[in-house]
C-alpha cells in the first residue's frame, strides 16, 4: 500500500488548544444562552457567548474513556458555534486531510502508552502532537471512507433515538396502565380518576380502580424469600449451571450472556431458577435492580447478594411484577428503603413488605400483553442497534486500514 502513510497529529492538524477558555459553573450563569459549553467527553452546559463557529475534533486531555476506548469514545467532533473548557485538545485537519476521516482514525484509537498517570489521566500536548494514524495519501478516498463510516452513524444515530421514542411511550404506558389498568369489558384503558372518579377508591398507594387490591410482595409468594448461594464462581463450562451474579444482569433487566461464570458447588442444585423467578438485588450500587427468569438463558444459579422471590401465578403474574419493578414508584421506595443505614442495602423482609397495585389476575395478563408487545419492539430495535455497532467495527477495522479499499468513483 505504497499510496497510504503514517501521519502524527502534529502533521495532520492544527491544534487550538490556546484559543480555549475554561469558565466555572458562576461565571457561566451570568451568561445564559444555548450554545454548548464542551468539556472531556462532551456537552457540560450552555452559554450565551461562542469562541468558535466550525466544524472541529475534540479529544480528552483528562478525564477521558482512554482505558476503555473500545467501547467509549475517547474523540467527538462538534459544529457550529461553541466554547470549549481547557478539559479537551481542539483539532482542526490541515488542507490535505479529511476531518472526518482524522476523527475516525481517532475516536476508538488505543492511545494509552501516551497517557501520564496520576490522580486524573492526562493526555499532554506534546504527546497529542506524536500520536500517529495510518491514511490513504489520496484525499477523495479519505472522504469516501469517512462517508461510509458516517452513514453508519447515521443510522445508529437513528435507531438510538427510536429507542429513546419506544422507550418514553412505554414509560406512559405504564404510567397508565398501573393506575388505570384495563377494563375487559371494553379492552381499553379505564377513563381517568378525574374523569370518573366513580371507578375508583383511596388505597395506601392512592386512588386505584376499585376492582384492585394493595397487597405486600410477601403475601403474593406462597414460598416466601430465598438469598442465594454464598460460593466461589469458576470458569464458565456447560458441564456445569451459570452462576448468576448482579453484574450478570443489564439495566434493562436481561440476563448478559457473555463473561459467563459457572458454579461447582452440591448446595447449588437447590438454588436454580425456575419459570416465575424473580431476583432482586440485595445490596450495594445496584440494590433494587431485578431479573426475572427466562428459561431461555439456561440453567442459572443465583447468588448471595440476590434474593429469590417466585409469585403465586393465580395472584400475581411474574412479568407483571417485573414490569412493576421498573416504575417510579418502585424505584422511590428503593431509594428510600436502601438509604436507611450507611450501606445501601434492602433485605428480604423489607423487599416482602414491598405494596403492589394488583388487578385480578385476567386483567394483569391483559396488562402483560400490552408490556410484551412494547418490550418487543425495544429488544427488536436495540437488536438492531447491536447489529450496526457490529458492522461499524467491522468496517472501521477494514477501512481505517486499507484492508479493504474503497472505488472513489462508486457511489
């Protein structure tokens, strides 16, 4: 690949970094508006002044996603006016590079070797300007690459926002379905407390269809609560159950199949998970964070800082329960219970004290359906999402390296 070089930024740059004007929280108040104020990794406020008005490559001087550039940006690019902090080197590629294609280059690039410790990570100047990218000498091809690239942007931009959409209806959905419910004689959402107030009454949780109950979490599990199992996780093997941990479960409650551990212990058979299973965690960061069991994920083993629950299914569906758990109610009384003593901690007692909103079980399931159906298009999109974080991998593998090489004259 005669026709591709090494290029540092010093060569491929100018950097602005003299031009940036750092300015504090009170300094900033006095001058409201909606320009952005950038700091390391992005946005840190607006201001009503600008020190810039074009396109530009910001990446970290501190406090920047250096160790795990993989997955984080450790570069963004912005446009248009706005005023960066000394937080950020300030990048702008010289006549014979593409911008876009330097930002690229740049964005998941490992430049540890080049960072200096301490209490904060920084990036100095003088190793910014040495930090080398490999790029084809042809500047229409340069263009073409970072084109590609930012369709593929474009369209994870796109789908992360339909996320966001699908994501808000639901969060209203669930806003009215765990205050109205259902009424299965019309399959529609109960008219609202100020409307009909007749279909309601006061309860410990306020006003609730009348045909509801408020009930505690303990007098839903005929089997009461169980902690999980206090041993040592081994290297995953499908010989044995996957130990199931709290860092083994996302945000959104889904089981992460990958960094899989197993659990070698005789107590373990009386820990597995069966259909209707809910976990919550009991401690930490993540208390209040739930699970429930989906046989598809295989046999699991729960761990000591979970606590089992499993419905009675003719009083509570599980999926209901799960969905609960995701309310602002829910995570209220978690913040409340867990911030009680200096550890943040919610045990098993207290999680069996937990007060529902429960229809009678034919209305939670029409209820479920509604949540299945949402949840569908979610996990369809964020499906989507991983398909074309995968691709953009892929191709800025390819690409960024003249593995594969791109037909300027192609669309």
């Amino acid at each position: 690949m005669s026709d591709w070089k090494i290029a540092t930024i010093d060569e491929s740059c100018e950097i602005l970094d003299s031009q940036r004007i750092p300015i504090n929280d009170e300094q900033r108040s006095l001058i409201p508006g909606t320009i952005p104020y950038y700091g390391a990794n992005g946005i840190q406020g607006y201001i009503g002044k600008f020190i810039f008005d074009e396109p530009l490559i910001l990446l970290a001087e501190d406090g920047g996603n250096f160790d795990d550039y993989q997955n984080r940006p450790i570069a963004y690019r912005v446009k248009g006016k706005s005023w960066v902090n000394n937080h950020a080197h300030i990048l702008r590629s010289k006549t014979c590079f593409s911008q876009d294609f330097v930002f690229y280059s740049l964005v998941h690039k490992n430049i540890t070797s080049c960072i200096k410790g301490g209490t904060r990570s920084k990036l100095n100047q003088a190793d910014l300007k040495e930090i080398t990218f490999i790029h084809p000498t042809s500047l229409p091809e340069q263009r073409k690459i970072a084109r590609i690239l930012s369709a593929v942007d474009a369209v994870i931009e796109k789908t992360e926002a339909a996320i966001a959409k699908y994501k808000a209806i639901k969060s209203g959905m669930m806003r009215d379905l765990f205050t109205r419910g259902i009424d299965l004689k019309t399959g529609k959402l109960r008219p609202r407390y100020e409307d009909a107030p007749e279909f309601y009454k006061q309860s410990e949780l306020g006003w609730v269809p009348k045909e509801w109950e408020v009930v505690r979490l303990g007098e839903c599990s005929d089997t009461g609560f169980k902690y999980g199992i206090n041993a040592a996780a081994t290297e995953f093997t499908p010989l044995l159950p996957v130990y199931l941990r709290i860092t083994d479960i996302d945000d959104d409650g889904h089981f992460i199949a990958k960094n899989k551990t197993s659990v070698n212990s005789e107590e373990s058979k009386y820990y597995v998970l069966v259909d209707g299973d809910i976990v919550f965690a009991r401690t930490g960061a993540t208390v209040g964070k739930t699970y429930l069991y989906d046989k598809n994920d295989g046999e699991l083993v729960f761990a000591g800082f979970l606590i089992k629950f499993n419905p009675n299914s003719n009083k509570l569906h599980p999926y209901y329960l799960k969905t609960y758990t995701e309310t602002g109610f829910y995570k209220n009384w978690v913040i409340v219970y867990s911030s009680r003593s200096g550890q943040p901690g919610i045990n098993g007692k207290e999680y069996a004290e937990l007060l529902i909103s429960l229809p009678k079980i034919e209305e939670q399931k029409q209820i479920v359906k509604s949540f299945i159906s949402a949840n569908k298009i979610i996990l369809d999109e964020q499906t989507a999402l991983l398909k074309y974080q995968q691709l953009k991998t892929a191709l800025m593998s390819d690409l960024l390296t003249g593995k594969v090489r791109v037909k300027v004259s192609e669309p």
